[in-house]
C-alpha cells in the first residue's frame, strides 16, 4: 500500500512526517536531518546533537508536522546525499485572536526553504498549494505565517495582517512615566517563566486582536534555557509584575548587552503583559536598572501605549516597521462568519482568489451584534471588489479599505464602501503579535 504522506512526481519525493523526539526512534534520524536543511535555508550554522534534541522536543509538544522534498535516484559524487531535502516545509495548528476575545484555529505555515539550486521547479507552490488545500479540507478557515521575504507570499493569496517596529528607549533621566504604579515589579529567577510564562500569556492571547498562540520553544527562551544557539543563556534576567490584588498579570526577561557596547544597553528578550497597567509598570522598571543608558526591544507594537505615557516621547527612537503576521483566507464565508463586526452594516463583497480557493460573492449584514450573516451573493452587483490577500490584510483591522482603495488595490463600487469596510472590520485595540514562528 502507498504511503499517504508520500508523494513522487518525477524528479522529486514528497514525504510529510511528524516531528520525533525520540532518538531511537526509527524517524528521528529523517527530522535531525531536516532541521539541518532548515538551517542550511535560513544561512544559519550546523547544529550540534544537543539543539537538534531540544528543538525537535519542542516540535513534538506543538505537534509539527514536517515537510521534505528529496531527489529521486542518485545524486552527483561529493554533493549533498539525496537523504537531505532540497526544500523543507512545516504545519501546525494554533488558535489566532480575531478580535473580542475570539478565537480561530489556524494552520501555521513556517521553515519554508527551496535550495537555490533547485528553484524554479514549481516546488514551492507545489507544497504551499497542497498544503493549503488540506487545511481547507480539515475545516480550518484560515493560514497564517512570518515572511523573511515579502515579495513571495502576495502570489499565494497571503496578505499583512499585523506590524512590529524596533525601539530604543532612552532610559536617562529625560526618562519619566506619567501616572503613578498601579502594581509592584519584583525580580526573579528567569526558571520561573518556565512555569508561568505560558499562564501570562494566555491571558494575552485572550486580550490581543492578531495574538497566535505560542509554540513551546517561546517559553524556553524567555526563560533563558535555550538561546539562539541552542545553549542555555545565562546572561537572561527577569521581572514579574504583580497587580494590586497580588496576581501575576506581566513579566519581561531581558539581557545585558555587555560592557563594551555603548550606550549600556539591555535588551528586551521577551515582554508580555495582560494589563495596561503591567505594561506600563514592567517600563517603569526597566527604565530604572542603574547604570543602564538605553533598553532595546525588536518586537514592539507600531501603535504603542508607551509613547503616550511618557512625558518625553522622543526617548523613543523607533525604526524598522514592519510587517510580522500575514493570513491567508481559506474558507470567506466561514472566515467572516467567524469575526464579530463592531458596527452595523451591509457589504456585498467580490473575492478574487488565484488559486480558486475563496473566491466569490458574498453579502456580508452585520448589526454590531455578536454574530454577522453572510450569505452567497453569486450574480450580485458587488460594493467592493478585492483579492484575497487584500481581505487577509483588512481582517484584523490593521490595515484600512480606505487606503487599500485609494493605492488601486481594492476597487470601491459603491461610494462610501471602503470607509463602511474599515468601520466594520474594526477590532477592540490595536492588532500586534508577539508570536513568531
């Protein structure tokens, strides 16, 4: 009998695998193996036994399923042997916030590699195609992932759904918070965050628009148990903030970036916060470590309360807009029916979707109320008319119809529809994730 999660087309075998932990198993060989493609894709170095232990540990706990691509019969002397994939790709399920506390299971697409070598032989889209039909087929209505290169993912119907900047906080003494602590900091021992980090969390990720719950490898590294290379990290610190009734609701790890890099400077490794006021506190905090110039963080939200709350504002230098998360729309219906649309409203809507995935008409009534309907609209004169990825970006509210039509991207029928669309696809706060994978 055929394997089901094998695949051979001509020059290249497709094989779909889970994630294996065990060593003597008999797969674990085949993902060591794929973790090293990976890294050889991403221009990373070799990764020795004990980072092949604990990535694939945490692999198995998010029930990743892996993705290879190998050549078929032999390969030249001397080259890589054909037991290494020439493309790599990986899945796993994990619920995305889409605003007012909803949550939709989505598949996560991450680790897509295609060696240069053998680009241009269709081997992407054939596994991005594949896979997204599988997930439509499963029932999931939405796919989600972090681009490393933006111009690849637009062509499969991807769109930017959520933003992220980088900071530099100058922590002198023009660093000053309005307000007074609603809360208490302490510092902890970094082993902690092991146990309580993912509890912190899940209060954000019922509180965020554009949140994706975290895989376990976020919990390591905040913790300081793995870094980037595998090994412990001992230089990671951390804080707790503690709300007046004396629960848990916030906590940053961070690390000194050494003396001989100036300004001082101590980096963010991992902030998460279920309050406004733990935010603001665990920046107090921060803002106060003695003999610190400046504290840095890679992943702080575009639209950001802190800049607010400062009496100097321009202690911020912020750089490198981004774009983080970018959905994909598999199912319209089931995606809008899925949302809550704080205003009332009737769309009729005209999806264009290149891979005949979620392509059609619909009319979307809402009445601000908990639930919208949506209903087949085929042969209706549309209000707006969009492709999918377009959709994909309105979603969470990040991004405006409004702008979307004045750049040619979204084509406005009806005068006024753009400016409803943006109304109705707002969401209760700022969309930002702090999830990559």
């Amino acid at each position: 009998m055929a394997d089901p999660n094998e695949n051979t087309s001509g020059k290249y075998t497709v094989q779909r695998f889970p994630a294996v932990a065990d060593p003597d198993h008999a797969g674990y060989s085949r993902c060591t193996t794929w973790v090293q493609a990976v890294s050889h894709g991403f221009h990373q170095q070799r990764r020795d036994d004990e980072f092949l232990a604990k990535t694939l540990a945490s692999y198995q706990t998010d029930q990743r399923e892996l993705t290879g691509v190998y050549i078929n019969g032999s390969v030249p002397e001397h080259s890589l042997g054909a037991e290494v994939p020439v493309a790599t790709y990986a899945t796993m399920r994990k619920a995305l916030n889409i605003g007012f506390g909803r949550q939709l299971e989505s598949n996560l697409v991450t680790a897509v590699t295609v060696r240069g070598t053998h680009r241009r032989n269709g081997i992407l889209r054939g596994m991005i195609t594949a896979d997204l039909e599988a997930a439509k087929d499963d029932g999931l209505a939405i796919a989600a992932l972090t681009a490393s290169e933006a111009s690849i993912y637009g062509r499969f119907g991807f769109g930017v759904a959520t933003f992220e900047r980088s900071i530099k906080v100058d922590t002198g003494p023009r660093f000053q918070l309005r307000g007074l602590p609603e809360g208490t900091v302490e510092v902890a021992d970094p082993s902690v965050l092991l146990d309580v980090a993912p509890k912190v969390f899940e209060r954000v990720q019922r509180l965020s628009p554009g949140s994706v719950d975290r895989q376990e490898y976020y919990r390591l590294l905040a913790s300081g148990s793995i870094g980037h290379d595998g090994k412990p990290d001992t230089s990671v610190r951390c804080a707790l903030h503690y709300d007046p009734s004396g629960s848990l609701d916030g906590y940053v790890s961070y690390r000194f970036k050494g003396w001989d890099h100036k300004p001082y400077t101590m980096e963010i490794v991992d902030l998460v916060a279920a309050s406004n006021a733990a935010y603001l506190d665990l920046w107090r905090f921060l803002g106060s470590i003695d003999l610190i110039d400046e504290v840095t963080w890679a992943e702080a939200p575009v639209d950001d309360p802190l800049a607010w709350a400062l009496v100097d504002p321009r202690c911020i230098e912020a750089s490198e807009i981004r774009d983080m998360l970018w959905l994909r729309i598999l199912d319209t219906p089931a995606a809008l029916r899925a949302r809550k649309f704080p205003a009332a409203g009737k769309l009729v809507l005209e999806v264009s979707d290149s891979l005949e995935m979620a392509g059609g008409t619909w009319v979307l009534e809402s009445d601000g109320g908990a639930a919208a309907v949506v209903t087949d609209a085929s042969g209706e004169a549309p209000d707006l008319s969009l492709d999918v990825a377009d959709l994909a970006s309105i979603y969470l509210g990040a991004v405006s119809p409004v702008t979307l039509a004045a750049a040619g991207r979204l084509h406005e029928h009806t005068p006024g529809a753009a400016y409803l669309a943006q109304q109705l696809f707002a969401v209760e706060r700022s969309a930002h994730c702090l999830t990559h994978f």
